[in-house]
C-alpha cells in the first residue's frame, strides 16, 4: 500500500475505531483483524480439523448478525474444498461474494 492509499484509509476510519483490533466493543477493527487472526492461527501449517477457527468464524458471526449484515450464502463456496491446498481450498476470486463490490 503507498503512503497516498493509507492517509486515505487514516481519513476514512477517523473517528470510526480507535485501532484496538482486540476489543469487542471496537467492532469495525474487531472484524477486520479477524481474517488476520485466522492467517496467524494457520500460518505454515495444514488446516487439519479446523477445530482453531471455529471461535473466530463464530465471533466474525455474531458481529455481522448484530449488524444486520448478511451473511454470504454458503453455496456460492461450495465448490472449494477441503481436500485442495492442504485444506486451504484452491485460490479464487471473492469478489462475487461482497455485498460492498457488487
């Protein structure tokens, strides 16, 4: 990211969090740390049964649901699976999953 990007980015959260990606209470940088919390737990390593990332997947949930933001439809990833990538799932495209790039 550029030093223009990121003012950016400091411009549009100003006011919105206060950077404490673990405090509930801060919900928006409570979310946006959770997909680095879900590297960090995975990095190097197998998925193996997954069991790690069921507390996070259910706490980016809830704070979703309390949002009223819906949830992505299960389907749309059903073609990725488990057993490609070490239980990664091969690479693809998201893009068709946000509700904020459609």
């Amino acid at each position: 990211m550029d030093e223009k990007t990121y003012r950016a980015l400091l411009v549009l959260y100003e006011e919105i969090t206060d950077g404490n990606e673990d405090d509930p209470e801060d919900e928006l940088n409570y979310l946006l740390n959770k997909p680095f919390e879900m590297a960090m737990v995975y990095e190097g390593t197998k998925i193996g049964n997954g069991e790690e990332s069921y507390e996070i997947i259910d706490e980016t949930e809830h704070i979703l649901k309390i949002n009223n933001i819906q949830l992505p439809d299960e389907k749309k990833v059903a073609f990725s699976k488990y057993s490609e990538r070490n239980g990664w799932g091969n690479c693809f495209d998201g893009e068709f999953l946000s509700i904020i790039l459609h």
